[in-house]
C-alpha cells in the first residue's frame, strides 16, 4: 500500500487495461453478428417455426424495454408508467394515419413526439421523489392517461381501442416505394430499432451517460461535486420516454389497432419484468428479455389461456438463478473464465 | 488572508443545541484539524460550511462572500468541496471509471450526450492527472467496491480534487484504517496542502496525526469552541486536558 502511493505515480495501467480492448472487440463482433441475424431474419426465420410478425413484435418490445433500461438500469429509476409514453406513441400513429395523412413515416414522428415530449414534461414532476415514491408517482401519471383513453370515446374508441388505420405504402423517391406488407413493415421496425439503440449506445458511451450511470451509483457523491442530480434525472426519464413512444408508435402500425391496455401499468411492468430478466445492467440485456417474453407469450398462449404463469415461472427463476439477468449472467461467467 | 470566516455561528436541532456561537477564521494555504469528543459537533460544523444545511445564527464568508445560506452544489463552484465520514463513491464502477465522472463534471461537460475523439482525450488527460496526484494509477481498472478501505478514500480524495478545490474539507479521512494506510493518507493530505496549496479542514481522532501534521488546531466540545492554537497552544491547554486529552491521557 505504501509502495501504491508513491512508486505507482508514473506507472503506466496495469494489465488488466490490455483486457478491455479484446472484451470491446468481442462486444462489436457479437453486435455485427446480431445485425446480421436481425437483417437475414425474414429468410431464416419460417426453417424455425417463425413468422415476419413476431420478429417485428421481439425488436418493438426490445426497443421499449431498452428504452425504459436507459431509466431504470443505466439511471436506476425504477418506473411503473412507461406504458404512457408507449400508449402515446401509439395512439399518436393512430390518429395521425386515421385523420391526418397516409404518411406512415409522418405518423410516427409524430407519435414518438407526443409521447415524448409529454415525457419530457412530466420527467422533472416524478424525478422529485426517490425510490418507492417515484415508482408511486409514475404510476399515477402513467394510469391518467389510461382513464382519458377510455373516457374520451369520440377520439380513443374508448375501451373498444382505436382503429380504421393502417400501414400505407411509403413513396420514398417518384417510383420507389417501400410497401409495408409483414416483410417490408419488419425492415421498417429493424431501422427505428437500429436508429434507437444507436442513439442509445451513443448517450451511454458520453458524459451525459455516465453522469447517469453516477446518479444510480451515489446520488449523494454526485450532488456534492456540483450536480443538479434532478436535472439529469430527468434528461434520462425523457429520452427513454421517447424511445419508448417510438416502439409504442410501431407496435400500433403492427396491429392496426390499438387499445388502452397499450397505456396501462400491466404492460409497464411487463416492460420493467423485460429488462430484469434480461440483464439490466447489459446494454442488450432488453432485448434478449424481449426475445424470451415474446416468444414464450406466443408459443404458451397456444397451449395454455394461462401463459402468464409460464412468464412468472421463467421470472422467478431468474431472479432466483440469475439476479442480474441474462446477460448480466452470461457476462459474469466470461469474466470468471 | 483568511479564506474562510465563521461568526457567532449556531445550529440547533429542536431541542439540541448542536453548535453555539462557533467563531473561527481559517487562513489561505492553512491545514487545520478539528478535534473534540464525540457528540462535540464536528461534522455539524463541516455540514454548515458545505451548504448541507444552514446555520440557525450567524454568518460564514469564504473567500470574501457570504455563503451562509448558499447550497451545496453552489458552494462546489466556489471551490468548497468535502469528503464524508463514510466514503461516498460510485462503487460499482472502476477507479477509472470514478474519476472520469468527476473529471467530466469539472471541466462541464456532463451534458454532451455524445462523446468525441477530441473530448475524449481531455477528459482522459484530466482523469490521468487525477490518478497521478494521488497516486492510484497502478489500480485503474480495479472496481471501486472491491478497494480497501484506504484505496476508496483515496479515490474519493481523487474525485474531490477534480474540482480544484480552494478548500477542502475531510471528515475524518483516516477512520477505520490500518496503520500503514494512516500513513500514506496523511502523507496524501500533507502533500496535497504543501504541495497544491490547497486549504484544508480535517476531523480527526488520532492525535499524533493531529499534532503531526496540523498547522493550527480548533478544539470542540459540546457545541462550543473549547480552544484554538497551534500543536503546542493545544497540548498545553489545562481546559482541553481536562475536556479531552485527560480521559486519552
């Protein structure tokens, strides 16, 4: 110890630097091997029992689930509301392409707008309160606009959902067109997935990043170097409101429908379940929880009504077995070795 | 000059009078301990000069402004940053990692939501400067909570440097540590105080560190300024031999 305090002034990291590039150029190949698979998935997927739909239906969850991760794992917020935003999103496509305009990439902005610019609104009202409270608090926000869905009938369909819209082929160039048939409406979900985990990694990898990652880390460290720990708080609950919103908008382009169960507190915690059983502390962890909750829903929901149990069996063994998820589990072992 | 200045200063908490009329003056470029029992009001007094909460009477002026009612993360630009009896870091982030955040939030740029090359490189030049002046480099990659004790606080000296302090405050920097620790944190402190010139306040319970190192000592007991003086002044004191160096002695 003595010796650390002196001789180490000039020496150089010790070996344990030279293991993190290998570890980053493993991360890139397993993310170019990810790419590849998501990019081909239309060509392999009916050799396994699998269809356009569900693929689209695996990277909308992924997306809101790492969407929310960004709050709830890299800010440690845990929220119970995020339904909102992704119900915003969804009912903004919705009435956008029911009343508005045919123009599908049009619909979603503006869904992914509303649901994120009223995230950004309530962002600095929840982050005011800490821990069971925020959960609390988001959850009643969350819940408000569930009620105004079902209320406001003449707009929303009430508890009938909202429909009447659908997925318009998109004219990109005089003669190009990019129809939206499962196909071509699967490569649609792939880029804003692709366009929603780049901003992600990109705000992870910065110091807006890690000043979030420090908000979960020492909330007090952090206020007593200066930081408006609120501030950032709620810069996090709103980018990942957006992101949240945007899968909220694909998810109702995939059905052509929505309900205001896309607003309630069960599928927030769907999502929070998502990226716990994943790995929450793993920038892909979400996704892989995505993958397991989507597919078993489908594939149980045809033997059983009762395909929630299943999920919950799988949840509880994996928070018994594998606290940190997944992927966290995965990573713990590469590291041992 | 002085650089900080406490008048008449009060605290109570309901009932209890945590601090009563505390008048004490502390110079540019002094390293001064803060001594006295337990219960004598030592971390209150740090808790009202760092802004975590304001004083029931009385005024405080640093650096020629008053920043009596100021709070804490104002009182950060100012150049008033502190440690904490139990160490505050992000523990599950490397030492690296710890100090990056640190480095980030002094030079401002914790906002970017992107980082670039260039950015980078100054934040890497700031954080290995860090490591270098308190002398935690060889551990760079090791996870924080994985430290011993002593290698935490001195990364928590690390994180507290970043922000160029005027004064630093430590509350009680060497607790809980094993002899050899002890020594190289108070040679850590000493030398940051010769060293930088950085003005530092400390609580601490070992008196040959106290008398070892301190330029002036300022005495506590019962929410009351017992004495004031240097290592000599302090030991020769008969109220302080019989408040505190008498139950030791």
């Amino acid at each position: 110890m003595k010796d650390d305090m002196t001789s180490t002034l000039a020496a150089p990291p010790a070996p344990a630097a030279q293991a993190r590039p290998a570890m980053r150029r493993n991360a890139h190949v397993g993310t170019l091997l990810l790419a590849a698979l998501l990019l081909t998935a239309p060509a392999w997927l009916p050799y396994v029992g699998g269809y356009d739909d569900i693929a689209s239906r695996v990277l909308i969850y992924a997306l809101a689930a790492m969407g929310l991760n960004l709050l709830l794992g890299f800010t440690g917020g845990l929220s119970f509301g995020h339904a909102a935003y992704f119900g915003l999103g969804a009912y903004g496509v919705g009435l956008m392409l029911k009343y508005v305009t045919h123009n599908v990439p049009l619909a979603l902005l503006c869904g992914t707008l509303l649901g994120g610019l009223v995230a950004t609104v309530l962002a600095p009202i929840a982050v005011r309160r800490k821990g069971i409270y925020f959960a609390m608090i988001t959850i009643a926000i969350g819940q408000l606009f569930y009620f105004i869905a079902i209320r406001w009938q003449a707009m929303t369909g009430g508890y009938d959902g909202l429909t009447g819209f659908s997925r318009h082929a998109m004219h990109l160039l005089p003669g190009v067109t990019w129809t939206l048939g499962s196909t071509g409406f699967y490569y649609l979900v792939l880029l804003c997935f692709a366009l929603g985990a780049v901003v992600l990694w990109v705000v992870l990898h910065s110091p807006l990043g890690h000043t979030f990652v420090a908000i979960r880390e020492n909330q007090k460290r952090l206020t007593f170097l200066g930081v408006r720990v609120q501030r950032y708080a709620a810069i996090s609950f709103a980018i990942s409101g957006f992101i949240v919103a945007l899968a909220g908008g694909l998810n109702a382009l995939l059905d052509n429908f929505t309900s205001p169960n896309s607003l309630n507190y069960t599928l927030s915690g769907d999502l929070v379940v998502i990226a716990v059983l994943g790995g929450m502390r793993n920038f892909w962890g979400p996704f892989v929880g995505a993958a397991i909750f989507v597919l078993v829903r489908d594939y149980a929901s045809n033997v059983t009504n009762n395909w929630m149990s299943v999920i919950g069996l799988i949840f509880i063994l994996s928070v018994l077995f594998f606290p940190l998820g997944i992927m966290g589990f995965l990573q713990r072992k590469k590291v041992e070795k | 000059m002085s650089l900080l200045e406490l008048q008449s200063v009060s605290r109570r908490f309901g009932a209890l009078q945590a601090l009563s009329e505390i008048s004490l003056t502390v110079q540019q470029g002094e390293l001064r301990a803060v001594i006295g029992p337990n219960g004598a009001g030592k971390t209150t007094l740090f808790n009202l000069i760092s802004g975590f909460f304001p004083p029931s009477g009385g005024s405080i002026r640093f650096d020629g402004k008053p920043i009596t009612k100021v709070n804490p993360a104002s009182l950060v630009q100012q150049g008033i940053i502190r440690t904490f009896q139990i160490t505050e870091i992000f523990l599950s982030l490397s030492v690296l990692e710890n100090l990056r955040i640190a480095a980030e939030v002094a030079m401002g740029v914790s906002h970017r939501p992107w980082m670039t090359r260039a950015l980078r490189t100054r934040i890497d030049e700031r954080v290995q400067e860090l490591m270098h002046v308190v002398g935690i480099g060889s551990k760079a990659d090791r996870i924080a909570g994985e430290l011993s004790h002593g290698d935490q606080r001195v990364v928590e000296i690390g994180i507290a440097l970043s922000r160029s302090p005027k004064l630093l405050l430590l509350d009680e920097p060497t607790a809980g540590m094993g002899d050899e620790e002890t020594q190289n944190m108070t040679a850590l402190i000493r030398r940051l105080n010769k060293e930088q010139g950085i003005t530092t306040l400390f609580v601490e319970h070992d008196m040959e560190i106290v008398f070892g190192i301190a330029d002036r000592i300022t005495v506590l007991d019962n929410g009351t300024m017992l004495a004031e003086g240097n290592a000599h002044e302090i030991a020769n004191n008969p109220a302080v031999q019989a408040a505190y160096l008498g139950q030791a002695a």
